[in-house]
C-alpha cells in the first residue's frame, strides 16, 4: 500500500518549522520598529529642520531692533516652532524671551505691547520679513520659511510677566523654573521627552479647535506623565504613553510648572467638566489608535494618526 503524500512531521520537523516561523515573526515585527522608528524621526527631522547660526543671527537682528525698548532678552534651551499655529505654542516654543524697559511699553495692556512690538519690527526688519502676532508672542517670518517666536515680559518685584495665553491681562511666569523642570524630566528619559513633545504637538494639531491644548498645557501634562517613567526610552513607545497618561492628567486641572498661572489648564473649566472628559476621550482614542497600529505593525495606520486620517 502506497503512502499519501500529504504525511505528518515529525517532532524535529515540527519544532524546526515553529523555529522558522518564530524568526520570520521576530524580524517582521523588528522591521517594523526600525520602520516606525525612522518614520518618527523623518517627522521630527521635518519639524526641527532649522538653522541654528541662522536662528541666532536672526535673533540678534530682532533683538538690535528693539534695544531701546529692551532691559534684556533670554533664548530658549528648547526653542524652535513645532508648528505655525499659536494655539499649539508653549514656553518650549519660544525662542526668545523679550524683557521690555521702556516706560512707554511697560504701562500697555499685552494686546497693545504685542501690537508696539510688531510696529517697531516691522519698521526696523530688513525688507522680506513678515511680523505678527498671536494672543501672546511676536512672530518673524521670513523668506525661506523660518519663523521665530518672541515673548515680550515685564519684570515686577515677584519675577516675570508674560501675556497670558488664556485671558486679557499678564500672567507671573518661571522660564529658570520650567526649563529646570523639563531638562530634569527629559535627562531622564534620555533626552527623549522634548522630541516626544513635538510630536504630539502635531498630533493635536489635528484634533477639533474647540479640543486642542494648548502648548504650555501639553507640556505640563508630559512633565507629570514621564515624571517616574519606567518604559522604554523611545518615541514610538512615549508617544503612546503619553496620550494614554494625558487622558488621565486633563480629567482635572493641573499646575503650571511654569509659574505662569495657577492652574496651566483653566479653559478646559472646573474638574470632570464636559470639556475636560471630551479631550479625555479624544485623546483616549488617539492612545489606542498608535496602540493598534503598532499591534498589526501598520505603518500607514501610524501615519494616519499625523494627518488626521
């Protein structure tokens, strides 16, 4: 009697094809990663694409404009727009911190000082620049695309004053305090938080106007999120997190760790409030979406997360 051809393997043949399969799982989803990896990093490359002699230079140019209205001037340690819309800007955005003198300015309202500044910028700037402002910096566009954000403060007996990004009037600020506290955060996670920062700062971008955080309160939420982080020390995987810790942290309000007000996040309205379990939920789902995506190894559904797809 002549055997099937269809036959069973043996244990050797059976444990030596589990193997296989085993490997060829282990490299897709190592490809992936690397994928994903150098995905982000294309994304961050995009956002950070700036010259630093040039953003320098060009600060000074600002700065020499304004001198006489100026008592001093702080650059950022993590400066560099994320993206061209203010609402997303947060203090790790600015690149410059403008400290006014003149007596004239001093005694202005943020809306009129934001409104001086840009007149003198856009009398003093060489031709080809382009100056406006949002509810609290200065923005200069130039010809190749560049912008750079500057902060006007005031300096009172308790410290600085800033405009505030979420009501008329000025705002107490720490800039020491808050780069101390996100250096820290960042140091320990291998200086991956602030690229993680960026990231889901366009994210947000794309979230409903009425939802999107603002800078300064995804800023404060991530230094609370990766403050006692354990995981591993890369954006595919903080990114997530992130998002999954930031639907948490938005359910009530949280301090500022910049100093600037009493709580970072006070248009969102008292706890539990309907605006908060809104982008509690948004965000919720964006952690779940990225989660998704990196189970089924999805390239395209991580990018769909970027463009609001």
């Amino acid at each position: 009697m002549g055997g099937g051809g269809g036959g069973s393997y043996t244990g050797r043949e059976a444990e030596t094809l589990a193997g296989l399969v085993r490997k060829e799982a282990e490299k897709s989803v190592g490809q992936f990663e690397v994928n994903l990896a150098t995905y982000l990093s294309s994304l961050l490359a995009v956002y950070n694409a700036r010259d630093t002699a040039l953003v320098s230079r060009r600060l000074d140019q600002a700065k020499t404009a304004l001198e006489d209205e100026l008592e001093t001037s702080f650059d950022q340690l993590f400066g560099g727009s994320v993206a061209k819309h203010t609402y997303i800007d947060g203090l790790s955005d600015i690149d410059a911190l403008l400290v006014v003198n003149d007596a004239k300015l001093k005694n202005l309202r943020p809306a009129n000082m934001l409104d001086k500044i840009t007149e003198i910028l856009r009398e003093r700037l060489p031709t080809g620049t382009s100056v406006d402002h949002g509810r609290m910096a200065v923005s200069v566009s130039y010809e190749d695309d560049m912008i750079i954000q500057l902060l006007p403060a005031l300096r009172t007996a308790q410290g600085l004053r800033v405009p505030s990004a979420t009501r008329a009037g000025w705002s107490d600020i720490d800039p020491d305090g808050f780069r101390s506290a996100l250096t820290s955060v960042n140091n320990r996670c291998g200086g991956k938080l602030v690229p993680t920062i960026k990231l889901a700062k366009a994210v947000i971008a794309n979230m409903p106007e009425q939802y999107r955080l603002s800078g300064y309160h995804v800023e404060s939420v991530a230094i609370a999120a990766f403050k006692n982080y354990e995981g591993p020390k890369t954006t595919e995987n903080m990114l997530p997190f992130l998002f999954e810790r930031a639907k948490d942290l938005v359910l009530s309000p949280i301090r500022d760790s910049t100093g600037q007000s009493v709580h970072v996040d006070e248009y969102l309205g008292a706890a539990g409030s309907e605006a908060r379990r809104n982008v509690s939920h948004l965000l919720g789902n964006l952690a779940k979406r990225m989660r998704n995506a990196s189970a089924g190894k999805s390239e395209e559904q991580w990018k769909a997360v970027f463009f609001n797809e």
